[in-house]
C-alpha cells in the first residue's frame, strides 16, 4: 500500500481517541475548561450515561464571539504561548486538543457569554464540520452540550460499557474535581435524578467528608507535612487518610492529586501504602486523599495524553515527603491493637514509657523511623550488638510468665490473659532495629573467607543489577559469577551468626516475587523503598528466633521489654498479630462464674 496523508477527518478521529476514551472523559475535559475559567459553579447533567448527552455549564469567564471557532480548533489555546510556559504550567488545559478531539466524535454545541458583556454566542460542530457563531440566549458564563458521542465511531461507542457503568464513571470525575476545588459549587445530574449537589466550600477535609461519606471509616486522620529544596522550590501535602482498622481489600478509594489535579503515581502509591505497613494484614489497602501543592517547575504534567500521569524532577523526594507526612500522621495518632485486632488507644503505662524512650533517643534521631538506635535486640539469641547493654525494665517478672510449646508466651496483664507469638515479636523488633541501623550506616558487614555461590535463573541474575544499590546498603556484596550464578563475598555479621546461608538468602531475595514485580513496574525511588522493606522483612524473619527455640526466662523478660519499646509491636513486618489478648472476664464467662 503506498504512503499517503491521511484525511483531516481521520486525523482528528485517531487524535480523539488519545484523547476522549470515554464519556468521563468529556465530562473531565470539560470541567477543567470551566475550572481555568475561574468558574466558581459547575453543572454536569447526563443521559445515557453521556454517550446522548453531556452538558457541562459554569459561570466562568466566557468565550469572546470571534474566539468561538478558535476554541473547536486544534492547538488552539489561551493557556500558554510559548515554550517555556510548559516548564511551569499552571492550568489543568495547555495543549488545545480537547475540544477540537471531542467535536471530531460528536455534535458539540458551545454558547457562551464573556464575562462584562449581554450578549450570548453559539456555535456548533457537527463531527467536525464546524458553524458560523449565531446570537443566542444564556447569562454569563459557558455551557457545552455533546450529543451522540461517538456516533460515527461506532467500534468505539460499542466498546462503552452499560449506561450505568458509564454514568458511574462521570461521577467519579466530578467527584475528584470537587474534591481538588472546594471553593467551587458542582452538581451533577443523571437523567432526572440529582447526583451530587455541592455548595462551595473553602474547607478541603470538609469537602472529604462531603463527598467521600464514610469511606474514611470513623475518626480519619489528618496529614499536614512540607518539604523545601535549597533553590527554593517547595512542596506542600495535606489529606485524609484511614485509620488501619478501616483499611479495605481494594484499592478503589485511593486519591492524589498535584495541584488539583487527579493523578495515578505508582511511586506515591506505595509510599502512602508503605506507611501503613506491618499495621494491618497485607491484603488490605489503606483509603486515603492526598492532596499535594508543588512548584510547577518540581513537575511535569505534559508526560500522558489525558494529564492523568505526571513526571517528577525529583521523583526520590516526592516519594520520602508523601511517606514520612503519612507514616508521621499515624504515630500522632499512637495506635496499637487489642486482642481483638481492633485499634485502640495504648495503655498509660506503654505511652509513658514511649515518650521516655523519645526524650532519650533524641539526640540521634533515625532518618528513616524518628528513633536512635535501639538496643532491643542485643540480648541473645539474635545479639545485633554486646550483650551488655541494657534494656528498660521489663514489664512483667519472669517469673510471671510461662513459655508453652517453646512457641507462645504467655502471661496476665491489665485484667486480659496475653499470648504472644515469641517469632512474630521478635521479628517486628528486629526489623525496626535493621532498619533503624541502615539509616545511620551502622549494619556491620563481615567479609567472607569463601564466597558463597548459588544458581540463580537468567531472569532473577538479571534484576542483580537494579538491587545491587540496595544490597551494598544492606551490608551484602554480590556480583553475577556467571551466566546463571552469583556470588557473595560479605553478608551481615548479625546474619552469619544466625547460621544464615548468605548465597540461598541472596538467591531468594533475587527471586522474591515482590522484588520481582517491583523492578518491573516501580519507578526508581519506589523501587529503593519498597525493595528496602522487603529485603528488611526477609532478614528480620531470619535472625528472629523461631517457635519451637527454647528462650531463657531472663531472654523472654527482654522480649517483653523490646515490646513495650518498640514501633508497631502489635504486627510483625508482614501484618500478623504478634499478640492476643483474652480479657479474664471472657475466661470467666467461658467457665461459667459469670
């Protein structure tokens, strides 16, 4: 077939589809149209989902008479002129597609007011072929009408979902768009029944609440934190997230926006999720509304034809403010979990000896937790550290205390019978002092006489050079010995002590599932991140004692002391309980004396 130019008609119809996927779409093209005009109320109404009818009106700016046509035209913008302006944008719409993409697959008709004048104008676009403007009535402001989306596309209106479904996704737009703006008004109506109807508002948790109800589950917590570089550029994060109770099985309530703007990050997912971790199981996904206000030179919203994806100048960055602002918002709210795994305020006694534990530390405060050091893992069997530095008193005398089965700890406290899982405890402290050590550089590595060699599959061999960073951070140096081999030449010396196999823990590292998908699909800074804590987990799971290790009275008093001591005791790294509290009036009753 010889090369041609394609007819205009058909260019602009493939344009479209980078463009307008669906009625959402048009709905959120629309909006933040009306938005850079400086509406201050939207009304969406539907039909059919809005593939028969989309209509968006405001009260914004309007268009001038002899601009109509300009705005039905591709390229053709008032946002930016030149292009430096795309270093620094400041507008949800900057390419001047929208329009002319939504004219090319449908009716469009477009009436509008400027703002200072009486007169109304409209103009039509029927698929592309494009009207004189003719006087019409309306008051101030702008309303567009699209009929018959994708009428003469019909392989892609047959691909819509029910009229249900797409209704649901509109929804679903003006929803984030009310959500970033809560200084303007937005109703939405579907057929003859009212969506959505939301005043303005110039509170952004209230706007939360108004829109997201009870997703937050009770009692949302509050994220406030900032971040300045040294050329002055800065960031700014406030939002709503769950408390881990609420925390769901789906990922469906999950929003960030960059200066008003919905975006899907994967990088700023997973530092919000990694804030959460070890507080509830591994299944759940915490619910959340991040909004964050950043220099428009930190980031680039040019990168996806839609504007639903951004790129960071400093992605690493970005990714540390939204996890520590996060992870900082849940520990004010110092929660911990009862034997029913329900969240509750800790006892006096714990928070006493937290904020003890704060006073003393703070002279060396962790990059990563907030916290020095901490010496709860030096007693044997897991000795990080010399045997002979101390720990709190333990809470409870040895004596008190029963080890069954050589697995579970057992004994009473504040009117409950407590269990714990002597693996799960020392697995969670262990991880927060592994992690606590790698933010100071204080792991020791130890060289090894022998590299320890271990065949890996091509394709685990191959992520070697992704994790390589993370594994010299770690104390472990290891370098490809062949085309399916590795070799470590030194380990952590706390490891090693443990009879840890350096190479099988490598290997396994290497072929980890998690650390698999992450080097696939993270960015680089939640790549480290979240490569970090899985590597963590590992370690912690294999320098903890294990159920079945028989323990000495005197190393489970230390054991009970670490728990009281240390970060989010109540789960160990992977999410498990490492307790059980059974209250004793519960044993009475189970007995009958009550």
């Amino acid at each position: 077939m010889p090369i041609r130019l394609l007819p205009p008609a058909l260019v602009n119809q493939i344009a479209a589809g980078e463009v307008v996927e669906r009625p959402a779409s048009v709905a959120k093209e629309l909006i933040e149209n009306a938005l850079d005009a400086g509406a201050r109320r939207i009304v969406i109404r539907i039909e059919g989902g809005g593939r028969e009818v989309l209509e968006v009106s405001d009260d914004g700016g309007g268009i001038a008479r002899g601009e109509l046509a300009l705005a039905l035209a591709a390229h053709a913008t008032s946002k930016i002129a030149v292009s430096d302006d795309l270093n620094r944008i400041h507008t949800f719409g900057f390419r001047g597609e929208a329009l002319s993409a939504i004219a090319a697959v449908a009716h469009v008709t477009v009436t509008s007011c400027l703002s200072g004048t009486t007169q109304a104008w409209s103009i039509e676009s029927r698929f592309g072929e494009v009207s004189d403007p003719m006087p019409a009535a309306g008051g101030g402001g702008t309303r567009i009408e699209v009929r018959g989306l994708f009428a003469n596309v019909p392989a892609r209106r047959h691909f819509l979902r029910s009229d249900s479904a797409e209704a649901a996704r509109v929804t679903e737009v003006v929803s984030n768009a009310a959500l970033a703006n809560p200084s303007v008004a937005f109703r939405l109506e579907s057929g003859a029944r009212k969506v959505l109807d939301l005043a303005a508002a110039g509170d952004p948790i209230g706007r939360v609440d108004d829109v997201l109800g009870e997703s937050l589950g009770a009692e949302p917590l509050t994220v406030i934190g900032e971040a300045s570089n040294d050329d002055g550029t800065c960031a700014m994060i406030t939002g709503s997230i769950c408390r881990p109770v609420s925390m769901r099985s789906v990922s469906r309530t999950q929003r960030i926006f960059v200066n008003g703007r919905p975006i899907t990050d994967r990088s700023l997912m997973h530092a919000v999720r990694e804030a959460y971790r070890g507080l509830a199981e591994p299944s759940l996904q915490p619910v959340f509304v991040i909004f964050l206000q950043v220099d428009p030179s930190l980031v680039d919203v040019n990168v996806h034809p839609q504007k639903s994806e951004v790129r960071w100048r400093n992605a690493q960055w970005m990714h540390r403010l939204v996890f520590r602002s996060v992870q900082d918002a849940l520990r004010l709210a110092d929660l911990t979990a009862d034997g029913a795994g329900l969240l509750a305020t800790p006892s006096t006694h714990a928070r006493e000896q937290r904020t003890h534990t704060r006073e003393v530390v703070a002279t060396t405060p962790s990059a990563i937790t907030g916290r020095s050091v901490s010496p709860v893992s030096s007693w044997a069997p897991s000795s990080l550290d010399e045997p002979d530095r101390l720990l709190i008193a333990p809470p409870v005398r040895a004596h008190e205390v029963l080890q069954i089965d050589s697995t579970w700890i057992v004994f009473a406290e504040d009117g409950a019978l407590v269990i714990v899982d002597q693996h799960a405890l020392h697995e969670r402290v262990m991880f927060e002092e592994i992690r606590a050590r790698i933010a100071v550089d204080d792991l020791m590595s130890q060289q090894l006489l022998v590299p320890a060699t271990a065949d890996v599959p091509p394709e685990a061999l191959a992520r070697l050079e992704d994790l390589a960073p993370l594994f010299a951070r770690l104390g472990i140096d290891v370098v490809a010995a062949g085309p399916r081999s590795i070799a470590v030449h030194a380990f952590p010396g706390f490891l090693t002590g443990r009879g840890v196999d350096a190479a099988e823990f490598v290997a396994r590292a290497l072929t980890n599932e998690q650390l698999a998908s992450a080097c696939e699909s993270s960015e680089p800074a939640a790549l480290r991140e979240s490569a970090l804590a899985d590597v963590l987990d590992m370690m912690a799971c294999k320098a903890a004692i294990k159920g079945g290790d028989k323990i000495s009275p005197d190393e489970i008093a230390r054991l009970l002391a670490a728990r009281s001591e240390t970060e989010r005791s109540t789960n160990c790294p992977h999410g498990r309980p490492t307790s059980v509290r059974i209250p004793i009036a519960e044993i009475e009753k189970r007995f009958g004396r009550r």
